[in-house]
C-alpha cells in the first residue's frame, strides 16, 4: 500500500508499536497513521505561515521508548525535538542551535529516555540531555562531516559514528575527549551505518563507494566479515528483524529500488522492492519483530508499505549457469538440472554427466543446505564434454593457412590464385574454388582475357583442343540460340546469370549439359533436373536466390573437386590447373567458354556482391571466419561496403583472437594491418607502452613525461640541440649519444665527432 | 628504431643544472617547479595559469591532473571534438587566451581547421550543443531537463549520455577556466595563434619541428628565428628561464609589472603579423547569441527559478555518483580539486574561505539552508565582493569591467588564492546545475 506525500520526502520513522509512521522533508513533516486500508494523515507538524528552516528536515527519528517524543535534524543545523502530547498545534518543545552546519542525523538512546545524539556536517556529534537546554557533551569527530551517529543496542555507553572521509568511530559516551576506536570502512563517505539488533559486535556500514560491508566489532581488531557489492551508491542501511544475515539497502541516486540482500549470498539481492520513481530516501522495518513488512519514503514524494511476500525475488530470473574450457580442449557446461534432463542428442559424442550433488566425484564442492537459509536452493547439473582423442582433428589447417595465405603485395588476380593453391595443398578444395571463383568475378575486365592467355599458354600441350574451340564458338553459340527455348526468354544478362551461376555451382553446369545431354552426367542428373524445372517454371528467375540452395548443397560435399576431375565439363574456363588436365568434349566447352569470354566483361563486378556477402556470412557461421576475413582483406573495397561495420568488426576481432590463441602473432599483426575497421586498426596502438630508465640516473622513469622524478632532469635529451627527443631517437652504439634523428643525421654530415663533444668517432649508415 | 636511453651517459645543458641549484630552496617551491617543469616537457610549453598556479602546488597537481584527463585520457568523445569544445566554452567568455590555445592543440590533434573558421562550420552536433554552453556559462539555473533531452533525442545528431557528461564537465572546466585567466590577467599574455600559412599542412605545428618528429617540410621560417619572440618552446635549456619565471610568480609583485611590460613587448611584436595570426583568434566566430549574459539571480524571480539548495543535491552525495557512473574515474579527480582548494591554507580564518565560496554560489542561486548569508556581508569587503563577482560573472576582458576591480590584495599568492576559489565555485556550481537536470532526465 501506498500513499502520495505532497513533497519529496527525506527520511521516516515509525514509533514502538508500529502504528504510525513519520514523514519528514524540506518541505513535509506529517505523522501517518497505518491502517488496514492504508495510510491516514495523522497530524502536520509543519505549521505556521511561512515555517522556519527548523522544519527543513535532514532527517528523523521517534523515540521507541517514549511515544510521544520526535527529534528532527534540520538542514541548518538546529536540533528540534517535538512533542506530540503538547495541547497546541505547535508541537516543538527544544531547539538546539549548537551545530554550525547540516545536521545529517539524530538518534535517541534505546533505552535511555533522555538521551539525544546528533552529527553534523561541522565534524561535530553533540550529546542532549532533554531535561537540559544546551548539550551535554561534544565529540569531535578531528575528520571530516559525520553522516551517521547509532547507538548500540547492546553496549549502553557506546556508539558509532561515520564519515565523509571514509572513517568509522567508536565512541564512548562517557568519554568526550577520545574515540575508543577508529577504522576506515570505505574510500570516500560512509553515508550510514546499522548496527546488528542482536548479534552485539556487528556493524554494517554502506558508502559512496557502492558496497556495504559487515563487520565484526568483538574482536581486537576489527574485522570485516562480509562485503556486499551494490551498484549504486549505498544511502541507508537497516537490517531485518529476525533474520540474522538480511539488510535492506537503499542507494542515494541513479537506482530508485531497495534491495534486501542476504550478506552471505552477495551477488544477487534476496529481494528487491521496484515500486519507486525517484530514489529512495528513508526505509524501515515497521515492527522490530516482523520481518515482512517495509515501509519507505522517497523522493517522488510517496511513502510505500512493502509486503515481504510481493518483493520481486532476482534469484528467479537468474541462470544459473556456466560454461569452461578445460586445458586439453574439454568443455564443462553446468546448468539447472532441470533443464538437463532433456535425452541426449545423437551429436553429444564424448558427454559425460555428473548430476548435481553427486558427491562420488572428487571435484564437487557440495554445501550443505543450511535450513536458515533462506535462499532459493539450485541444483546443477554438470556435463563435460571431452574432446575425443585421436578424432581431434586439430588447428594445423588453421595454421597453416594462416601462414601461407596472402593477403596484399600482389595483385588481385594473383592473391586469389595464390590462396587457392594453398587451400587446395591443404585439402581443403572448396575454399581452394571459392577463391578461384573470387577471382574470375572480381578481376578487372581487362583480367579475362588475360587469364584466358594464362590459360591458353596453360593448356598449350592440347593447342588443337583450343583451336577448335575458337573456330567453333559462333557455330556453338548459334546453335545454342536455336535449341535453347529459354534462352529466347532470357535478356542478355539472365544469359550471363546462368553461366555465373553454373560457375558458382562449380561443376554441375545444369542447364548446358541437360541441354546438350550429355550422357556423363550421371552425377549431377539430379541438379540439372532440378534446374531445369525450376527455370521453366519461373522463366525470369533471379540468380542470386536460386544458387544458393544449390551453392548449399554443393558445399555439404567436400569432394566437388573430384567431379571436376572425372567430369570433362569443366566451367572453369579463366581456371584453375583443373582445366589443363581435363579433356573436354568440344562443344561444351567452346559453348561455355565462349559466353565467358564474350560477356563477362560488361558485368560489373558489384553484381555479385550479394553473392560473395552471403557467401561470407556462410563461411563465417560455419566456424570458419579465417576465410570470411581473408577474403574480406583481399577484396577490399570490392566488397566492403556491402557488409556493415559491426559485422567486419566481429569477423576481425575473431579472427585476431584466433591468431593470437595459436600464437600467430605476425599473422594477426598483417590482419590488424590490413582491416579497414577504425576499431581494428587501433589494436596496433594498444599497449605500446615503453618502459624507460633515465638517461642521468639510470632508474627507471616512474610516470609520464620527460622529466625524471628523482633527479630532476630531462630525460633523453638531443645532444645537438638540447631538446628533449619526443618520438625517434637515434643514438650511437659506440658512445651512446644521440638526439633527434635529423639533427643527428646533419650533424654527422659536417662533422665526423660525436655531437655531446666526447671525442667518439660516429658514423651514420 | 629504439627510444631506450638506458646507457646514456648525459651531460645535460649547463643551464639546468645551473637552475636545479638554484631552485633546490625548499621543498614547497620544488614541488612546483617540478610540476611546471613537467607540465612544459609535456606539452611544449607552459601556459601562464601553470604559473600562476604554481604558487599552490598541491592545487596545481590536480589541477593539471584532471585537464590532462579530460582533455587527452580515456573518454567517449574524440580528442579535436573535445578541444572544439573547450574552443567554444572559452569563446563565450571572449577569452582570446584559451581560444588560442586549443585552436593550436584542435590542429595539432588532427583537427579540421576549417572549423576553426566559426561555429557554423562545425558539424551540427557540435553547434547543438552551443545552446547549453551559453547556458551554462551565464545562467546556468536555466539548464533544465529539456536541455538534456534535446541532445539526446535519437536521431542522426544525437549525444550519447556519455559523451554528454564528458562535454558538460568540460564546459564547465572552461568557463570557470576563464575566470581564473581574467582573474590572474593572464589574457593579455596571448601566445602567438597557430600561423595557417598556404601551403603548410594542418596540424603542423612549430614544437613538432622543435623535437625533430616532424617528417613534414620545414616551416617557411626556420623555428630558431622566431624562437626570441615567442614563448618556449619544446626545451630544455629554455626551462631554465621558465624557472626564474616560475620563481619571479612566486616571488613578489613588483615582478609582475616586468611581466606585464613584457607580455605588452609580446603583444606589440604581434601587431606586425596581425593579418596572418587573426585566423581563429576572434573568439566571436565561435559565439551565437553575444548579447545573452549574466543576470543577477533575481529575487523577485525565486518562484519562477527555484533557489537550488545544496542540501537536496550535493555535489558529495549526488553529483559525485552521477558523474563518477558517466565518466568514469572523472568524479574522483574532481573531488579531489574541489578538496584540495578547500583545504589550501588561507592566511585568514575558515570563515572568509566559506563567505567568499558561498557567495559565488549565492551569486549562481545556490543556496546553503546551514548558512546565514549575513556573514558575507559582514565578512567581504565591498571591493572583494565587487572583484569576485566580476571574475566570476563578467570574465570578460573585451568588455569594459561594470566597475573597476578596486581589490588591492597584499599579497599576489593571496590573489591567486581568491582567484582558485572563484574557479572551483563556479565550476562546482555550473556541474550542480548540469548533473541535477541530467538526474531529472534519468528519472523521468
């Protein structure tokens, strides 16, 4: 339940029997009532026309004794307690103005009816007495603003006391002049602090520095025993009633929720109460016996009732899962068991199973489920996944592909041919076509031609093979024109597509061979119907859709090449060695080669990016980002406008990391080189830090810049003209001296001494 | 090629060593001169706030420690955008020093120097910032949510959160910069503007030259020439002349008369080659609206502009989280500025420290509820007041001051102390004013 306050409130209290609760602010001081149905203004204390800043509230507290008794702490400094027995309707009965600064925070004694503590900004705690009209005593803090003063529940003469630097004081109230201990609890303000309602010597303190700790007075030393990471800034601490390990926490900005953490489970809150728009600037447990329920305060100006049982519990949503490597290439997965149960899958090969607790396996570290606890009980299942030995096939590919491989220094034509001969030496022939294919699409129209000399000269041991095929080619194509219905249908470009994409489909060479039925086609009978019906049915299909679920399936067999081999139908015209070795029927052969050569040259190359996109993102999602990347590199600007950055970015960054797992650091340096993502390319800049000595004292220069910290001199200083070298320093291995490169390199022009005069013959080669 | 110098056996320049000697007096005074001396390896040069500041070291280590953050460490916003912005804050403040000053280092980071041409030829994300800048720098109670979520608006132009808080923080730095350089009159000590000539490449600059890491072509005019007119350059041996400066500041003011001859030497040495340092050097190009300034916080106004009160947001308890979160590492080095000019020692007692500082705040509409504001009054003096609020309002020196600064302090150091106080004030105001409608933004 809730209620809206008409300003932003500061802090609240509830008085002993739980039934009202009081609302403080700059602007507000109302006392509610709680009832069933919800809250019930009770009394405002803030009256008069225009009220003084004594009703400007930092904070405060009801007396949990005496219930008719308030104490507030206002922002100037003064110390008001008030009286709700007073028969007027002004209820303020002591003003104390000893304080120079804010008062953060007043406490009365748990026992003591009287007793009155405060700290204020000034560094100052001030003891009242209520009987009295000025303090009792003063206690300086000697450090910064104190932000919190709690009595201790057990100890009656102690309390603590927190600071703006850091600092956590114990004091003894009979003893002014000293605290009895100091410690620094955080860096930066502790902004409160609680001390444990049964367990006597714990105290939590929660700061500016996002973390709230626990720690354990009883001792000689103090001690922390538990430390709470919270993701804001920690403004109010309390713990639960009745349960020894739960506090609840609220932050001072960004984060609007309160959280009740269990102090030994600190990574994810035990419960969080989510119903605030502003943060969250007063919280208290509404009984000191009943744990499950919380009211709040906040500063979107509403005071809020939680229900224990309607807190959000985190632990739900969370997952507990994980996932790691072994050393010899092992995968351990644990997870719910509950999701565990499924049947294993026929892919899980080598899949061991320890089920959660199983205590037979020496790795498990098993708690045992302690019944105070109250924390949501998980068991997970492990599974290892051992790599299989022997079937690990290994990285050598890897390796050696990334060594061999060529990404720049040479023309495109030639990278391509290169790599595919590399990927070819390694077995691996489907990369080997795809940079062949790379090749014929890409090159320069120029490149054609030039790669058909290439290969004329290639297959110059059959030259009447060639012959025939140049005087055949009008004839074949004539012929073609005649008996291919659908070529009729097809513009010139469809035309091309086909022969792209019987290219792209490496071999299968559908539509031609279907046509001239040719009877050695057994093999690829199936793609060439398929083709064939397709094409009939849609007469002007789109290219690019349609050879990828053939391109697909090509390349769920590894063995493509192998029909290049028997099969004489070789597309590859412009290709690879392939073709020199095959011996190809005629007409085939001029037929295709002859539409090559006559129409590749209008393609723009750009009509096969959606092709060579896609085709990288399959290599990439295959696993194989090596390829993905290398082609990528080699295209260049062919193709890298057509992949968004985020992509590239990714690619690369997989790839580095690959590299640099095998330790293929040259390689992966070219990488980095050669990508045109401004977030690779700065990799290259990463930790180029160079750790120097000074020049005079020869220790090591400490922080940056140019100056040495011990002996006050410029480091690394030119001996012509005495500046300091900031960038390419050259010095001789004879003498040790040097400077800036170009003053060296003048100097030694006209003289032949060393420039610092200590008679050393340089020389500069 | 290797940079170790490891076996270097050095005889540095004998002015130096010379100066080293000299200098070694007391702890204190090292402590600054290692600092400057630093501060001029580093970067070329050393600018006259250094020096100036110098008489406060351990102001001065933070000081310089938090600009180098936020100008060349780790930051969501690239190095030419952030010295456009400081370009843009100390335009509003028509302070010719710090435009100069981050023109010269806006070319040398890479920056395009057809920016430097006036605010519309900057890219529009940078010009929308302009409207918070001049908010900011004048009346800053005006930065309201809206502000905030006008940047921020998703579109092609829009500021990230992050970047926002880094350009705000440095908004803030630069005004309240200006304010310490009007303060220390600094102004008139303009550094020469970085020299565009025809046919030099952009972001060359003479201190490349000096260090022999240019593989440009040499300047038309060999550095050496100009070396006796300009301020140092990139060396060693001219520390030691920056040294005796360093000393002189720190020494009495009869000295900075000779300073102020000097700089008027410098100024008039300019004169010649006016027509080629002008580029950049109006700070007008970089200002829309000059007419928009000051005005007194009104009272009459209060219900219109709420009085900001410190004890609802603090820069303690709020706005250190909240920047701390956006810019990380950020929130400590300002705290520690803020802590260092609090805990400076000052020759009178705490309470001036906190009328002056609370004053400056007043004069922003921030208010202390623990404060009784009657002290300042009877604490400052009519002159002191008058000082403070020009340099903290009017830290404009192409305008005639509202009335001449008749504070005669004793002491220079005692100037410069007032001078801090003003800086930190204003800044610590100026980033309330910004955080506060940054947290309302979150919020909502």
């Amino acid at each position: 339940m809730f209620c809206h306050l008409d300003a932003p409130a500061n802090a609240i209290s509830v008085c002993r029997d739980a039934t009202q609760v009081v609302v403080a602010g700059r602007n507000i001081f109302k006392i509610y009532g709680l009832e069933e149905e919800g809250f019930v203004e009770r009394l405002n204390l803030r009256v008069g026309r225009k009220p003084s800043l004594n009703f400007s509230c930092a904070d405060v507290m009801w007396h949990q004794m005496e219930e008719n008794l308030l104490a507030t702490a206002a922002t100037n400094g003064a110390v008001v307690t008030w009286n709700l027995a007073r028969p007027c309707r002004n209820k303020q009965e002591q003003l104390f103005t000893e304080h120079k600064r804010t008062v953060n925070k007043v406490c009365f004694h748990p026992t003591e009816v009287n007793m009155l503590l405060s700290g204020s900004q000034d560094g100052f705690m001030k003891c009242f007495d209520l009987r009295k009209k000025e303090s009792v005593s003063t206690f300086s803090g000697q450090s910064e603003s104190v932000r919190d003063v709690q009595f201790s529940i057990k100890d009656y003469f102690t309390f603590a006391a927190s600071f703006e630097n850091g600092n956590v004081q114990l004091w003894d109230i009979r003893r002014p002049d000293r605290y009895e201990r100091m410690f620094t609890a955080h860096t930066g303000p502790v902004f409160c602090c609680d001390w444990h309602p049964e367990d006597r010597g714990w105290l939590a303190t929660g700061g500016r520095d996002k973390m709230v700790k626990v720690w354990d007075m009883s001792t000689n030393r103090v001690k922390e025993i538990y430390c709470v990471q919270t993701i804001a800034s920690v403004a109010r601490v309390k713990w639960r009633p009745e349960r020894r390990y739960h506090l609840a926490t609220c932050s001072m900005m960004v984060d609007h929720n309160i959280y009740v953490w269990d102090v030994r489970r600190p990574f994810i809150p035990f419960a969080t109460f989510e119903e605030h728009k502003d943060v969250t600037t007063g919280i208290v447990w509404r009984n000191q016996h009943d744990p499950y329920y919380l009211l709040s305060g906040s500063k979107d100006s509403t005071l809020y009732q939680h229900m224990f049982k309607d807190a959000s519990r985190p632990v739900d949503r969370a997952n507990p899962e994980g996932l790691c490597f072994g050393l010899f290439g092992d995968l351990a997965f644990a997870a719910k068991e509950s999701l565990m149960t499924a049947p294993q899958s026929v892919g899980d090969v080598g899949r061991k199973t320890y089920p959660g607790g199983d205590r037979r396996y020496p790795i498990f570290f098993f708690k045992k489920p302690d019944v105070t606890e109250q924390f949501a009980q998980v068991s997970s299942a492990l599974s290892v996944f051992e790599s299989e030995a022997g079937s690990g096939v290994g990285m050598d590919w890897f390796i050696n592909t990334a060594q061999s491989y060529l990404l720049s220094g040479k023309p495109f034509a030639e990278l391509c041919e290169h790599n595919a001969q590399v990927a070819k030496r390694l077995n691996r022939p489907q990369e080997s076509t795809t940079w062949t294919m790379l090749r014929i699409m890409f090159s320069e129209p120029a490149n054609p031609s030039l790669s058909t000399n290439h290969n004329l000269n290639k297959s110059g041991n059959l030259p009447l093979v060639n012959s025939f095929s140049m005087k055949e080619m009008s004839a074949a194509l004539n012929e073609r024109n005649k008996e291919n219905r659908q070529d009729n249908l097809h513009s010139l470009e469809t035309n091309l597509n086909n022969n792209d994409e019987n290219e792209e489909t490496e071999g299968s060479e559908g539509q031609a061979e279907y046509l001239f039925g040719d009877a050695e086609l057994d093999d690829d009978d199936l793609y060439s119907m398929e083709h064939d019906n397709q094409a009939a049915e849609e007469p002007e299909y789109l290219l690019p859709q349609e050879a990828f679920p053939l391109r697909h399936e090509i390349m769920d067999h590894p063995s493509a090449p192998e029909p290049v081999q028997e099969k004489p139908e070789s597309p590859h015209v412009s290709g690879s060695e392939t073709e020199s070795t095959c011996l190809t029927p005629m007409e085939s052969f001029s037929l295709i080669s002859v539409s090559q050569l006559l129409f590749s040259p209008h393609l723009p190359p750009k009509f096969f990016c959606p092709i060579v996109k896609e085709m990288l993102c399959y290599y990439a999602e295959q696993g194989d980002v090596q390829m993905a990347v290398s082609v990528l590199i080699v295209l260049g600007d062919r193709i890298r406008k057509e992949i968004d950055e985020l992509t590239q970015e990714h690619w690369y960054m997989s790839y580095i990391d690959l590299l640099q797992r095998f330790e293929l650091w040259n390689v992966s340096n070219e990488v980095i080189k050669l990508s045109t993502c401004g977030a690779i390319m700065c990799l290259n800049q990463a930790s180029t830090t160079l750790h120097i000595n000074c020049s005079n004292c020869k220790r090591p220069m400490s922080n940056k810049g140019w100056i040495c910290d011990r002996c006050h001199q410029c480091a690394s200083v030119c001996a012509v003209c005495h500046h300091v070298v900031k960038g390419l320093f050259v010095w001789c291995q004879g003498c040790s001296h040097g400077g800036h490169l170009e003053h060296v390199m003048e100097w030694l022009k006209q003289s032949k001494h060393c420039p610092a005069g200590c008679g050393h013959l340089c020389e500069y080669t | 090629m290797i940079i170790c110098t490891k076996n270097m056996d050095y005889r540095l320049g004998t002015q130096c060593q010379f100066v080293q000697n000299q200098v070694m007096v007391n702890s204190e005074k090292d402590r600054a001169s290692l600092l400057c001396m630093k501060a001029l390896a580093n970067r070329g040069r050393l600018d006259s706030v250094s020096q100036q500041m110098a008489s406060h070291p351990q102001y001065l280590e933070s000081f310089l420690r938090t600009q180098h953050y936020i100008l060349y460490m780790d930051g969501p916003l690239p190095l030419h955008y952030r010295h456009y912005i400081a370009i843009m804050a100390a335009a509003r403040h028509h302070c010719r020093y710090l435009v100069s000053l981050h023109s010269a280092q806006f070319l040398r980071v890479g920056g395009d120097p057809l920016w430097l041409q006036g605010l519309e030829a900057a890219p529009l994300r940078l010009r929308h910032l302009d409207h918070i800048n001049k908010v900011l720098a004048h009346q800053p109670w005006l930065t309201a949510r809206s502000h905030i979520q006008a940047l921020l608006k998703t579109g092609e132009q829009c500021w990230s959160l992050a970047e926002l808080v880094q350009a705000v923080v440095l908004l803030a730095h630069c005004h309240s910069l200006c304010s310490f350089v009007f303060g220390s009159g600094s102004d008139s000590d303009t550094i020469p503007t970085p020299r565009v000539h025809h046919g030099t490449p952009p972001g060359y600059c003479l201190c490349d030259a000096a260090n022999g890491n240019t593989a440009l072509s040499p300047p038309p005019a060999g550095p050496t020439e100009k070396a006796p007119r300009r301020r140092s350059l990139d060396s060693s041996c001219e520390v030691a002349c920056l040294r005796e400066q360093i000393q002189k500041s720190q020494e009495e003011i009869k000295e900075r008369k000779a300073d102020r001859l000097h700089s008027q030497t410098l100024l008039h040495a300019d004169v010649e080659e006016e027509d080629e340092a002008t580029f950049s050097a109006d700070p007008s190009r970089f200002v829309t609206d000059p007419e928009f300034g000051y005005q007194e916080f009104a009272r009459r106004e209060e219900d219109h502009f709420q009085v900001f009160r410190v004890q609802d947001y603090s820069w303690e308890d709020h706005g250190f989280s909240l920047v701390n979160r956006l810019y990380s590492d950020i929130g400590h080095l300002l705290d520690e500025r803020f802590r260092n000019v609090a805990s400076l020692p000052f020759p009178h007692s705490p309470d001036l420290k906190r009328a002056i500082w609370n004053y400056i705040h007043c004069i922003y509409g921030i208010r202390y509820d623990d404060y009784d504001y009657g002290e300042v009054n009877r604490l400052l003096e009519r002159g002191l007041k008058l000082y403070i609020k020009a340099v903290a309002c009017y830290p404009d020196a192409s305008k005639t001051p509202l009335c001449p600064l008749s504070w005669a302090p004793v002491k220079a150091s005692e100037k410069v102390h007032v001078n801090l106080l003003v800086m930190e004030a204003r800044l610590q105001a100026e980033l309330l004013y910004a955080l506060r409608a940054i947290t309302q933004y979150m919020i909502a």
